[in-house]
C-alpha cells in the first residue's frame, strides 16, 4: 500500500509547472522592482546616460 500511494504522488506531476512558471515570475518582478525603484535609481542614471549620448551625436553631426 505504501509503495502504491509514494508511485501515485510522484508520477502526479500535473500543476508543477504551473507552480515553477509563477515562481519565476515573481522572482522576476521581485527583481525589477528593486532595479527599477531602488536607491540608485536606475531610470535617473539610465536617462542621464541618454541625454549624454544625444548631446554627443548631435555635436558630432552638427560639426562636420
């Protein structure tokens, strides 16, 4: 009997799946919460960055 109920459990492996995807799921939105609204602000120094880059193309096509 025993043997019969451990073969049932692990050949049951029908909402596992399911289980792994909505883990990993809010691992990630776990993640991008930090990266997006942590101390370092992410989305200030990421539009910085951007500012810099256009203000660089833009001096070099405007003085050739």
């Amino acid at each position: 009997m025993k043997f019969l109920i451990q073969n049932l459990l692990f050949k049951d492996q029908r909402g596992v799946t399911s289980i792994e995807y909505g883990l990993i799921a809010v691992a990630i939105a776990a993640f991008l919460m930090v990266v997006l609204y942590g101390d370092s602000n992410f989305i200030t120094a990421l539009q910085t960055k951007l500012q810099l880059l256009t203000s660089i193309i833009l001096t070099a096509i405007l003085t050739k």
